[in-house]
C-alpha cells in the first residue's frame, strides 16, 4: 500500500522500455526516409550513425523523462514534476480530484503498466502518470479517491486509521486525533480493494449477438475505405480483376456489393464491440463512485462520482431494435466526452434497463427507465405530418432539377410516392415515440425515429428552464420545453408538447421555484 | 421609474403562464428602433455596393431587395413595440424570470440556487439610451436569461442583489 506521506515517487523503470519502443516506432519511417536518401549515394556508414544516434538519443531521453518524472501526495493535494530542461509541477488539490482513470493499452498491458488519469473539477486539464505498475495504479486510484472524500467531507477518515499490514507506514499527519476518534465506527476493515463493491453488470459473452448490429458504422467506414482504395488503385490490374469477378447485370453486382460491404460493416462493429467492452464489469464502490473497468486489449478503468451523475440516457439504435437492443449511458456533470460515460455497449433492453435502475436507484413505485410516456397530441402530430409533406416536395424538387439538367424521364410515381411514405413514415415513428414522463424524481424524454433514445433526467440536476414558441407553435398551442442541465450536453428537449403540458412539467418538477414564480404576480 | 407594472399588457396570444411582473424601460423601444434600423443600413449599403460593383446583370436583385427592404421597413416599425409589450421580467426570492421575442417568444427561469454569474453589459447604442442589458448564466450550455432594455441603474442594482444571493448559496451550483 503506498501511505500518503509526501515522499517524491518515480514512476515504473519499465516505463524506459516502452518509452524507448514507441520513440523508436515513430522515428522508424523519417529515420528510413532518410537511409533510403542517403543509399543512393553510397555512404552506408552514414546511414549506420544515423540508427545508433536515433537510438542513442531514444533511449537516452526514456531514461531522463522517466528520472524527472515525479509524483507525490499528502492528506491535501496530489503534486506531480516532470520535464528535464523545464521542470514544471503540477499540483491538484485531493478534494478537486473527480476521477481517477485507468487506461492500459497493448504494449502497456504487456509489461504489466498502467496510465493513470486524474481529472480534476477546476477545468479541462488532467494530469497524466504514464505508467504505473499494475497494482502500484491501483492503489493509487483507491487512495486518492478515498482521501479526496476524506478531504471534501470532513467526517471521513478511513484512510487514517491503520490495517495490519500498513503498521509499517508512517501515519499521515492529517487531522487532528480529537476529530479522528468521533468517527472511528466507520473503518474496522482494511482499506476495500478495487474489486471490492456490489457488480452492478457484468458482459455476458451471449450478448455479442448485439454486436454486428452496430454495421452502419462499420459500413461507412468500408465505403470509405473501398473509395480510398479504388482511387489508389485505379492505375493498376486490380479493378478490372474485381470488376470481372463481379456479375454481369448490374443488379446481381449491386447485391454483391451490398452483402460486402454489410459483411465488412458487421465485422468492423463486432471488432469494435469486442475490443472495447470485452469483460466490462460495472461495479457501485462503497464511498458513491461506480467503477467500469473494460477492454480486450487496452483495458481502462473508468470511475464516476455517484453524486455527479444527473441521469442516463437509454439509446435504441435502428437494427439493435430488431433484437431488443439498447446501450447505457450516464449523464454526468464534469465528465467524459459531452458529459457523458457510456456504461453498456449495446446488450438486451432489459439489462440495460434494469441497470438504469440499478444506477438511479429511484424511490419504491417510480420508475422511470420503463414508465410508458405521454404523447404530444394530434396537433403534434400534424405538424410533423406537414413537415413530412414539405420536406419531400423539396427533395421532389431537386430531383425535378436533377432530371431535367440531365434529360432523364423517371418513374414520377414511383418517386413522389417513395418519398411521401418514407417522410410519413418516419414522421409517425417520431410521433409515437416521442412522449414525456415526471415522476417525483425524474423526468423522462423519449424521442427519436429510427435513432430512440429515453433519457431520464433526475429533476434535482435541472437547472433552468426555457419555454419556446415559434409563430407558428403559437398558433397550435404548442411549445418547446428545454430543461437546462450541467451534465450530458447540457439541455433536455422536450419537442412541440403542448403548452398547458409544458408549463405543468415545469410547475411539477421544480415546484419550489413555480410556487414562488405564481405567487409574485 | 421606468419598469411600471402593465398587467393587462399581455401577449396577444392567451397563455398559461402568467405574465412576469416586470417591464424594461420605455426607452428600449428606441434603442431597438435604432438597432434594427442600423443594422438593416447596412446591409443594404453592402448589398447595393456589391450589386453595384459585380452583379448588375442580374435584374432579379432589385425587385428581392425591394421586398426584403419592405420586410425591413414594417419590421423597424413594428417590431419594438411588439417586443417591449413582451418582453418582461422579475426577480422573485428563488428564481429569475424573463420573456423575449416578437414573433417567437421565448420564456427562461433559472432558479437562483443555480446561478453562476451575473453580467450586465452596455453596448454602444445602449450607453447612448442609457440602457444596459443583464445575463444570469447558469452551469448548463443552455439557458443563460437575458433581460435587455434595463435602465443602467436598475441593471447595476440588480446585478449586485443577484450577485449577492448566489453567494450565499453553498455548493458549485451544479
């Protein structure tokens, strides 16, 4: 256990190795461009200093990086110096500190390291320890997340009491022993270890039937891929052997293309799937963080402070639907790219469902990841309607433009009709999806067509509200409802509800704040 | 002196929401007078120059800026009136409160158990009315309240009053 007793720390020697492996990998190619250069003229000596100086300087600046490269912690704040030329130390306050990730990507994992993150409340910046010994990161994780509570609440001070096999180390002088003896009944049993805590979820290897369904990622990437090839290769003998392996009437080569690219496509997002969420386990630490540790061949340990998460989102992806498919996210204020984590990768519904539940934990009688939702109405409903109508006169209309520049003579028909039933299609999708819920906890959005997605809000993150009406909503007697929020991306749309529904959502979910705006007029 | 109560001048349109308590001050009408018609002005003289300059040829140009400078006429006209009539505000003990808009109209509260900071700003226009405009943001991306129009006093005042009950909330407000 590493006791926080303010001792300037170095991370792992390994660290030489992969340090001089990776600065070695990316001088390869400048270092061969030049050896090839030179070659030409003869001179093999030159190239030959070139190499050992190129290593010389790799493994030497590995060495001096890894020797300044410093860190230590006390009871207050977390300090870490690097730099060789200029030293620069940064320093984190223990109680600022938000999340502690760890991240081991291959070559890492090899040599038994780990890169530790620290995210911190005051802004942007992290501080990076790249890398730490396995069990070394670990530790470290378990303790500046322990002390940074025991910092911020002043009642927690587990980490001060001794476990037997830490009587060696020195005891942090932290606070003072009058305040240590009041709250001693918390912390009999050795400090938890990272393992420790309820599994909230755990993958289950039957759920990579989930996996392909994620194909229109991986196509695009194909297509892309295909395009990129084509153009590289176009010169030479291998589009004419691909065009001839292809059928002769157009139709049979667009399905042999399709099925390609849907193959590639289902391959590209099992990979996907499986190198990121292979063995995740979410776990509810004892202290209020939840713990997600995933990856096949990178693993990374990711840490959520319970009392900053604001919600979940539960999204529906189109072909995942087809199989009852949804994956897990949190909102959280201060975290992850646009606040928020993801959770599950695309699993059964009820899983991801019953972990929403499991993360929320709501009140006895709500719940919101299920509850069904409110629609908005027939005026809603025509309005999408119209704009169905509207959009697929536009896009008629260009290709009406389309068709007369290049002299083609479509089925009329057929195209109108097609874009009608698409654009009215998916406008009744939208409007049989999309709903609100309030319960006294949450409040609950669905919406989306092909794209659902539920997303519960609990109402004590909402931080404001705005009430919009367009001319034309105004005339319908509808509005757009946005709960402002500091997690996720920051607002929560409720579209063209009715204006009554909207302003009772409002005087519901925050009644103290309504109360007061009613009374004064 | 300036923010009277109007309890009768509401919206045209009937609405649930009650209205909030306060008016900005008259002479926001003016300003936004100058500042539509201003901003107009120049685009105008931008649009005639380069049409001046490389599109002569095309004859459609006039007859659309004519329309569009129309729009422009019965906006400058119409528009404050109508803006002033909407919008209002009020600062009650847990939240702030305002409506904007003319043909859209918009209503934000913010709780100010949740307020960030408080902001008040004097553009150019505005120091010459002597008006100034108030923005209380809170920790969302979304939803800052604006209430634009304020005499300057009323908006130095009630900065500080805002400033001071945020203060005193506990907790980063989040």
């Amino acid at each position: 256990m590493i006791p926080p007793d303010d001792q300037w720390r170095r991370t792992d020697a390994r660290m030489i190795g992969l340090t001089t492996v990776t600065r070695l990998g990316s001088l390869a190619i400048p270092v061969l461009v030049v050896v090839l250069r030179l070659s030409e003229d003869e001179d093999q000596t030159w190239s030959l200093r070139l190499a050992v100086g190129g290593a010389v300087l790799a493994v030497g600046s590995a060495i001096l990086s890894w020797h300044a490269t410093r860190y230590r912690f006390d009871a207050t704040r977390l300090q870490v110096r690097r730099g060789v030329l200029r030293r620069t130390v940064l320093t984190a306050p223990l109680d600022r500190i938000r999340t502690v990730d760890l991240e081991a990507p291959l070559l890492h994992r090899a040599l038994g390291l780990a890169k530790v993150t620290i995210g911190t409340a005051t802004g942007s910046d992290s501080i990076t320890l790249d890398s730490l010994s396995r069990a070394q990161s670990a530790e470290l994780r378990e303790q500046l997340l322990r002390w940074g509570r025991g910092a911020s609440s002043a009642l927690v001070t587990e980490a001060a009491t001794t476990t037997p096999d830490d009587d060696t180390s020195p005891l942090p002088a932290r606070e003072n022993p009058a305040t240590r003896a009041a709250d001693l009944p918390a912390v009999a049993h050795p400090a938890p270890r990272a393992d420790d805590g309820v599994v909230l979820a755990r993958l289950d290897p039957h759920w990579v039937r989930y996996a392909p369904t994620g194909l229109l990622g991986g196509a695009a990437t194909t297509v892309a891929l295909l395009a990129a090839l084509w153009g590289f290769a176009r010169d030479t003998a291998l589009p004419r052997r691909v065009l001839d392996a292809l059928p002769g009437s157009t139709a049979a080569a667009i399905v042999v293309v399709l099925i390609v690219v849907v193959a590639a496509g289902m391959l590209m997002a099992t990979g996907t799937w499986v190198s990121s969420w292979w063995g995740a386990t979410l776990t509810r630490e004892p202290g209020g963080t939840l713990h997600l540790r995933r990856g096949l061949m990178t693993t990374s340990s990711t840490t959520l402070e319970e009392a900053r998460i604001r919600g979940v989102r539960l999204a529906e992806p189109p072909i995942a639907r087809l199989l009852t498919g949804a994956s897990l996210h949190a909102l959280s204020s201060g975290t992850g790219s646009a606040g928020e984590v993801q959770l599950l990768p695309t699993c059964p519904r009820d899983v991801a469902t019953a972990v929403g539940h499991q993360v929320l934990l709501p009140s006895p009688g709500n719940d919101p990841m299920t509850v069904p939702t409110r629609g908005h109405g027939p005026v809603a409903r025509r309005r999408l309607l119209i704009r169905a109508v509207i959009r697929a006169a536009v896009l008629t209309g260009l290709v009406w433009a389309l068709a007369s520049w290049r002299d083609w003579t479509p089925a009329w028909p057929v195209i109108v009709g097609a874009q009608v039933a698409w654009f009215g299609l998916l406008a009744e999708l939208t409007h049989r999806h999309r709903g609100h819920a309030l319960d006294d906890e949450h409040l609950v959005v669905t919406s989306g067509a092909l794209w659902r997605t539920r997303v519960v809000l609990q109402t004590r993150g909402i931080i404001g509200w705005t009430i919009g009406q367009t001319l034309l909503q105004r005339r319908a007697g509808l509005a757009t409802l946005t709960a402002a929020t500091s997690a996720g991306p920051g607002f929560v749309t409720v579209e063209d509800v009715p204006l009554e529904d909207a302003v009772a959502l409002v005087a519901q979910a925050t009644p103290d704040v309504w109360e007061r705006v009613r009374a004064t007029v | 002196m300036d923010e009277t109560r109007h309890p009768d001048a509401s919206s045209s349109t009937p609405s649930v929401l009650n209205d909030p308590a306060r008016q900005v001050s008259p002479r926001a009408v003016a300003l936004w007078r100058w500042s539509a018609a201003l901003g107009w002005l120049v685009l105008f003289v931008i649009i005639g120059v380069v049409w001046r300059l490389w599109l002569d040829h095309l004859w459609w140009v006039l007859p659309a800026a004519a329309v569009w400078a129309t729009y422009a006429v019965v906006q400058v006209i119409v528009m404050p009136r109508v803006r002033y009539r909407v919008h209002r505000w009020e600062v009650t003990p847990l939240a702030v409160r305002a409506r904007t808009g003319w043909l859209s109209r918009e209503q934000r509260i913010a709780p100010l158990s949740r307020v960030q900071t408080v902001d008040w700003t004097q553009g150019p226009l505005m120091r010459l009315f002597g008006l100034a405009s108030l923005t209380v943001t809170t920790a969302s991306s979304a939803g800052p309240v604006t209430i634009e129009g304020l005499d300057r006093e009323t908006a130095e005042r009630l900065a500080a009053e805002l400033t001071a009950v945020t203060g005193a909330t506990p907790g980063d407000a989040t």
